[in-house]
C-alpha cells in the first residue's frame, strides 16, 4: 500500500486527496443534476459546491488539529503552523468538513433567501462518495484511522509495509487504550504492529456506501430536509455504533475497554459516540417534525432553450 498518488521531485500528490476529490465531484455531479431537475438555482448551487469544498476543507482541518492536539504539542513554533496547514501530511475530521460545508450553506441560503433544505438534501450524495473516497484513501495510506487489536476473525494483519504503524504507532503511549507497543516487533530493522485489528477503514467505506444507497431512496421525499437529517441520523449511528466502537482512538468516558489478542477489540465510549448522542436525538425530533408536515413540489423548471448556452432558471 503506496499513499502517493504520483510524485514528480519533491512534489507529491496523495491518493487520500485522490481518492476523496473523486468521491466529492461525483457526488456534486449528481447534486447538480438533481439541482436542474428540480428546477433549482443551477448557477447558484455550483458556487456553493466550490465553497462548501473549500471551507469544508478548512473545518475538517481545524477540528482534527483541535481534537489531536496531542500530536502537535510539541513541535516548535513557527514549524508547527506549517504542519497544522499541511494537509498533505494527512489528518481530517469529516464532522468539521460536514460543519464548514453547513455553514458555506446557510449563508448562502439567507442571503439570496433560498430554502436551505431545498439546497441541503442535495449534497448528501456527495457527502456520502466523500466519505467512501476518504476511507479508502486511509486504506492506502496504510493502517491510517487503524483499528483495536482483536481476537474476530474479522482481525486484519496489515503489511509490514503500512506506513502509519512506522510512524508512531509502536511508541510507548502512557494512555493504555492507546498503547499498541507490546504487540509491535523489529522486522528488517524497522518496528511493524503484527497483531490482527479491525479493519476500521474498511467499515467506513462500507458506511459510505450504505449512505450513498440510502440517499437515493432518501432524495425521493417531498418532504424539504429529510434527506438531510436522514443522513445525519444514520450515519451518526453507524459512526459510532460500528466504526468507532472498534476504532483506536481515545475515550472521552472509559466505560469499557476489551482489547488485546483474546478479546473483542472494543473501546467504550470515544469523543465522536459521545457527541453522537445528542445528535442522534437531534435529528430523531427533527424528523419528526418533518414527517408531520405536508409535502412540498419541487420548483417547476422552466423548459427553454438558452442560445448563451445558460442553465434554466427556475420560475
């Protein structure tokens, strides 16, 4: 597993960032398709696409830095701005990218006093092929968002050769849901975790796809905002139920911990479980609400020829 892309001198381009523009451009198309359609903004819905892009960008950055900071702690200043910038090196949040697209979204929709929901179900595609495309790119860079070391049979060994178990993972960490030391050992005089984890990757692309389907039949509604919260229900639930159950990352609470070679591989309950929670609760009433609420037609598209080559624009 090679987590570059292509490399001409010192300049490398990541399949991460590959493998996730793909899934985002797809989605957009669908979106924009969708968006013509329903006799929407096309124009509009384009340059909020291109800004969701970026400031999602900036939140998923921002997020992880604030919830890692562990890993930049002790980096001198000024270097330390630039790993915080450097994407490249890897390290998103895909909350803070679902947060700073949002927020691209609502001013947006206030200011040209659009219906946020309207413009919001239409995104979740892309969200949701962001996420597989995301998730196998961790797969490429090798052991990236790894998993608990498990005794299932589902435990995957990865190759000697996964990039992040050489860069940090066999350190002793004083935090013991986090130390996977004991189970690393020197081959060819570099140390390699050899022990079987969940292949937490894996269950996030599986999540993505689960979402991408689901999001078809969710896009169907005439119900403004329910694919919307649809999405952010399930995939809440699927985040936390499946992938960050057996996920390596630090517990917020520590209710319960099974992790070794003869045990399950479990940790109890993560910062993004117990932000979940009330999520989960959130988007349960809203949808609700929603369901209460009579349906609503989508915009009538005027059909008219545009010798400028222009989008229809919607009555």
């Amino acid at each position: 597993m090679n987590p570059v892309f292509l490399q001409i001198g010192t300049f490398t381009i990541a399949w991460y960032g590959v493998l996730i523009t793909l899934g985002i451009v797809i989605g957009a198309w669908l979106g924009t398709r969708m968006a013509r359609q329903r006799g929407l903004n096309v124009n509009l819905f384009s340059d909020m696409i291109l800004w969701m892009i970026i400031w999602g960008l900036v939140g998923a950055r921002l997020v992880f830095v604030l919830t890692s900071w562990g890993q930049f702690a002790d980096i001198p200043f000024p270097r330390v701005i630039l790993d915080i910038i450097n994407l490249r090196a890897g390290g998103i949040s895909i909350h803070g990218g679902l947060i700073g697209g949002i927020l691209v979204l609502i001013y947006y929709t206030r200011r040209y006093k659009l219906n946020f929901y309207q413009y919001a179900d239409l995104c979740v595609p892309g969200v949701a092929f962001g996420i597989i495309g995301g998730r196998l790119g961790n797969i490429m860079n090798g052991t990236d968002t790894v998993g608990r070391v498990t005794n299932w049979a589902v435990g995957y060994r990865w190759p000697d050769s996964a990039r992040a178990f050489h860069n940090g993972m066999c350190q002793p960490n004083p935090n013991p849901n986090m130390d996977l030391s004991k189970y690393c050992q020197d081959i060819g005089g570099q140390m390699v975790m050899t022990a079987p984890v969940h292949f937490t990757q894996l269950y996030g692309v599986i999540i993505g796809i689960i979402l991408a389907v689901a999001s078809y039949y969710w896009l169907r509604s005439h119900k403004p905002g329910w694919t919307f919260w649809q999405f952010w229900l399930w995939y809440s639930v699927l985040r936390a139920g499946w992938e960050e159950t057996f996920r390596l990352n630090p517990l917020t609470f520590n209710s319960y911990l099974s992790q070794g070679l003869d045990k399950a591989g479990i940790g109890l309950f993560t910062d993004t479980q117990v932000i979940s929670i009330p999520l989960i609760i959130v988007c349960i009433v809203m949808l609700i609400r929603l369901r209460k609420q009579p349906d609503s037609p989508f915009p009538a598209e005027v059909k008219v020829d545009s010798p400028a080559g222009g989008q229809p624009q919607p009555r």
